[in-house]
C-alpha cells in the first residue's frame, strides 16, 4: 500500500512515517523534505507538499497513492490557512486524484464545542475551530472513506532508548 503522511516531519508525522514504513511504502510530504530524517529506509520518499498551494498540485502530488495521513498543523501561527483550509484542499485533491482512504488528526472534542471551556481545552479554542470546521467538511462534503482521530493530548518527551 502506498501513503502519503502529509505533516511528516513534524512532531507526529515523522514518528508515524517511521511507524507505517514497516509495512507499507510512505511518501513523506512536506514543505521542507528532509530525506536525512528517514535515510536508512528505503520505503521511505520525501515529497515537497505546501499546503498552501491549489487543489490541482496537491493532486499531482497524490496520484498512485492508496491511503492519506494529514498531520500537519501551524502550532497555532497560520490555522486558517493550513489547519483549516489546508486541510480540506488535501481532502479535495484527494477525491480529485482517486484516493479512497484518509486519516485526520483532530483534537479531542472537536466535533463538541460545548466541551472547549473544559479547563486543559480553554487555551485551544482556535486550533479547535479549525479542527471542528475541517473534520466536519470531511464528515459532510466528502465522498471518503475516513477517520478522525481525536487525541487527548500531545505531549513532547524525549524517546527513551532501549
């Protein structure tokens, strides 16, 4: 199976990369490829993806693919245009390019606004619009087979060593 991990050099998609090159062919994509980051894995091929580029690109990028992970995300400096909006142009241009899978990392109660006052979610209230809107295009205007994945948090820790 081929797929596209579109955010793979950010805190998840190159953790995930790593993870779906075990069993599958991975086309990492992201504005700045760093093949350095996946170099002893030859399931592994880094592709310049911008999302900020039209619907037609992101579809070139995705021809021959089976299966799309997006987790990529601004930490918060661009969510409309990329967490939002980028994220539907993937969705488009999957359809576009005849990709039948997509994966989407969401946030936890993204679909629930009534939940977004909890105490650990008030400082997300943005991040978890865009999430809202773009999950809810993907549920409602798609034709795609999907999943939303809602984490509960993402933390930065340092990988132990075995």
């Amino acid at each position: 199976m081929k797929v596209l991990v579109i955010g793979a050099n950010g805190r998840v998609g190159s953790l995930l990369v790593n993870k779906l090159a075990a069993q599958h062919q991975v086309l990492a994509g992201s504005r700045n490829p760093n093949s350095a980051n996946n170099a002893d894995n030859i399931n592994i091929e880094q592709i310049y993806i911008d999302l900020l580029s039209d619907v037609d690109t992101l579809a070139e990028s995705m021809n021959g693919v089976d299966a799309i992970y997006f987790v990529s995300g601004s930490r918060g400096k661009n969510l409309l245009q990329i967490d939002l909006h980028g994220a539907i142009k993937t969705m488009k241009a999957a359809e576009k390019a005849g990709v039948k899978r997509y994966i989407m990392l969401s946030s936890v109660f993204a679909l629930q606004p009534e939940r977004w006052n909890e105490s650990f979610l008030s400082d997300l209230a943005d991040y978890n619009m865009a999430k809202h809107y773009a999950d809810l295009y993907l549920t409602t205007q798609t034709q795609l087979d999907y999943t939303i994945l809602q984490p509960g948090a993402l933390k930065e820790e340092q990988e132990l060593k075995k």
